[in-house]
C-alpha cells in the first residue's frame, strides 16, 4: 500500500522536478554524463534524471526502494523529461516566447537574477579580519556551536552594513531623486516616485492596486517602492553581471515555456465557466470525498504473536507502545503504528475487510496479508461528502487538464524526433 503512495507521489513530482534542473546545485555523481534519450538535438543524460531524483522532496525514501522501483521511477522521470521538451519545442513553435506575458516575465526574472548575483557576490566580499577571529577563538574556545553561530552575526552585521553603503553608492552614481510626497490618497497610475539617469519609477510599475481610498496606506506603497528602487538600482549598475546568466536563461526558458503552452491549451479544453461545469455534471464523482479512517496497526510475522499482542492491548497495555516494540513495518514501527488517514477501499482487501463493521477506538481481529498478521486500531471516521460544482471549480479544470494532456502529448512525440541513445532507455512507459 505504501510502495504504491510512493510510487503515485514520485509520478506527480516528476515532471515539476525536472523543470528545475540544475537550479538546486546539487552535486551529481563523479563521471562523464551518460546520454539517454535526444529530443530534436537536445540530449538527456543520467545526470539529469539524478538531478531530479535527488531535489526531490522524496530522495530520502529512493534508497530504501527495491532495484525493480527504482528503475520504474527512473524510468518514469527521464519519459516526463521528454514530455518537457516536447512541450517546450511546441511551446517556441507556437511563439509562445513572443507573448508579451512571456516577456515581461522574462525582463522580471533576469532583473531578480541580476539582484541575487550581485547580492551574492557583495556577501562573497565579506572578510572576517585576522583579529577578530583570533579574539572569537580567544572568547569562544572548545565551544564550535558558538564560534559558528559568532562568525554568522559578524557577517550578517557587515553585510547589512556593506548593503547599505552599496546602495548609497548607488544611489549618488545615477543621481536619484525619489518623491515620497508624492504618496498620497491622490496617487495616479503615471504618479512619478523616483527618477535618475534613464530611469523613471512610477506608481503603476509598484504593482499595486487600491478600490478606494480606504485601501490606500501609504506605508505599504513606500516599501514596495524602496524594494522595487533597491533590485532597479542593482539592475542599472550591473548590465554585466553575466556570471551563470545564460545558464539561468536558459533553465527559466525551459520551466515558464511549458507552463504557459499548458495554460493555452487548458484554456482550449474548458474555455469557461460553463464548459467546466458540463464536465463536472459528467463527472460527479471528482466532488466525492470517500470516507477515511484514521487508523494505526502492529504487524506481526505469525498469527500466535499477533494473538499474544492482541491479549495484551485488550488486557490495558499501549497499542502505541506494543507497535514501537513489536511491529516487523519499519514505517509503522517509527511511527508507534500511526499509518494517517485512510481512504475506503484504498487499503489492502483483508484490512478492508477488518474495518468494515467497526467503530471508533475498536481493535480488530487478526487480519492476514502477504505482509504478516495485522491487529488494526480504529481512531476516527470522517463521513463521505458530496461537494458541488463551486466547491471543487479547481479539481475541476485540473480533471480537464488530466484528460487531455496525455494524448496531446503523444501527439508531440509523433511531431517531434525522439532518438533512444540507450537501448535500456527506450521503454514504453504509459503518460498518466
């Protein structure tokens, strides 16, 4: 039951991981990277599957998986790969890398990447002097904890003050004037807050929208106008930062084109309001919550010790605690039984069978399975529910969205050259 959750989970995350590779800076195995698969002349290696593998929120969990799942999880990853290139070649073949949106998310993302390699290199300038390290050690000796938490303030405190003496720099270089009585209740979009050599800075360029005058505080505007002023300053000094630049242009390329091609064709599948609602009538069942159960279990690997534990709980003594010494599931052992909530008909037919006719805080009989011999603990029901159409407007779209990417998918892998360099790579693996 859990290999399957597992299973299920790293199918969803797949894909998303994969739209940030090399971002993470994870370190990859020693050696030349191994191609797989070329989609249209851009190679996928193992090196990338390893990436995703290991920024995942589940890498802890693929060492304890069998060889055999491994590889299916393998397998799965480098297929979601070429599904994100695919939709990214449609995506550029579709000019979504013209859309004004694009673009303006694009001039976005190198502004806030320009902000953070500059930031990170004024962080890197940071010296600790020889005394004051020595008079660190002198005051802190044989305690490491607080000599590091010591050298961290230290630079946080010369950062702040680096930081401050940078923008002020800055500031005087390109002569700016910023106009903070100009926020007023009276503001306009064209309202000019700050300007310099080449710059203007207006209110609509603040992002920020007001019914009416009793939604306006100015305090709100100014701070979103001297962080707006501190990434726009940077950007107007540093137009040379270029340090991994290409390398991030080319990883948010890959991440927002696709995104934007599956929100297109999201908009094609459920133009409205009222196409979705159609859909939905269709599909009742995507607004059902089956009835869960929170249960916990020890798992014994013979009937007479399960019989043995069963006396005992039933005479007074912890379940919890006959988990955590007794039960052969490592996960339920760590967890003193604990296994969450459960959803009906999802468990194993035998536990299933259990649970049936029993009510809350009930202990059940012995129930068999290829795992062992289980004693289940009924902790709480919560009843099935019957959502409407409004309820679930989001499972909705998304529901669309799962129906029809598939086959739009399998439409670019005909569209588009696939070449397997891996014979071993080249499986058949079913897009969910």
């Amino acid at each position: 039951m859990r290999g399957m959750n597992i299973m299920s989970r790293w199918i969803q995350l797949a894909l998303i991981a994969g739209l940030y590779l090399g971002l993470s800076g994870i370190a990859l195995s020693k050696g030349v990277a191994t191609p797989l698969v070329s989609v249209n002349g851009y190679t996928i290696t193992d090196h990338d599957i390893e990436r995703v593998i290991v920024s995942s929120t589940l890498a802890d969990q693929y060492p304890t998986l069998d060889e055999k799942t491994q590889a299916a999880l393998r397998g799965s990853v480098l297929m979601r790969l070429v599904n994100l290139q695919l939709l990214y070649l449609e995506a550029v073949e579709q000019k979504l890398d013209q859309d004004p949106i694009f673009i303006t998310d694009r001039d976005s993302f190198i502004k806030g990447m320009t902000y953070k390699i500059y930031m990170d290199q004024l962080r890197a300038s940071i010296k600790i002097p020889d005394s004051v390290m020595n008079d660190l050690f002198s005051r802190l000796k044989g305690n490491s904890e607080a000599l590091d938490a010591a050298v961290a303030q230290y630079r946080a405190q010369q950062y702040k003050l680096v930081r401050s003496l940078a923008l002020k720099k800055i500031r005087e270089q390109v002569n700016l004037a910023v106009h903070e009585e100009r926020v007023t209740p009276a503001i306009t979009a064209e309202t000019i807050l700050a300007e310099a050599d080449n710059y203007l800075l207006r209110f609509s360029d603040l992002g920020l929208n007001f019914k009416n005058a009793d939604d306006f505080h100015a305090a709100n505007v100014e701070e979103r106008l001297y962080q707006r002023l501190e990434i726009d300053l940077i950007n107007l000094v540093s137009r040379d930062i270029m340090d991994g630049m290409e390398r991030r242009m080319s990883h948010f390329y890959r991440e927002r084109l696709p995104a934007m091609l599956i929100l297109k064709k999201e908009n094609e599948w459920a133009p409205d309001r009222a196409a979705a609602r159609a859909y939905f009538e269709q599909h009742r069942e995507l607004g059902f919550v089956p009835e869960q159960r929170m249960i916990s279990q020890i798992v014994l690997n013979s009937r007479e010790k399960a019989e043995a534990v069963r006396k005992r709980v039933l005479a007074g003594e912890s379940f919890f605690r006959m988990a955590q010494l007794h039960s052969i599931d490592p996960y339920g052992r760590k967890k003193a039984g604990q296994m969450g909530w459960l959803k009906r008909g999802t468990a194993m037919p035998a536990i299933e069978k259990a649970l049936e006719n029993m009510n809350e805080e009930e202990i059940s009989e012995i129930a068999e399975t290829d795992r062992g011999f289980h004693l289940i603990l009924l902790q709480g029901i919560k009843p099935s529910i019957q959502h409407e159409y409004e309820e679930v407007y989001d499972r909705v779209r998304q529901a669309i969205v799962d129906e029809n990417l598939p086959p739009f998918v399998r439409s670019l892998q005909h569209k588009y050259k696939i070449e397997f360099t891996d014979p071993v790579a080249e499986i058949p693996v079913k897009l969910p």
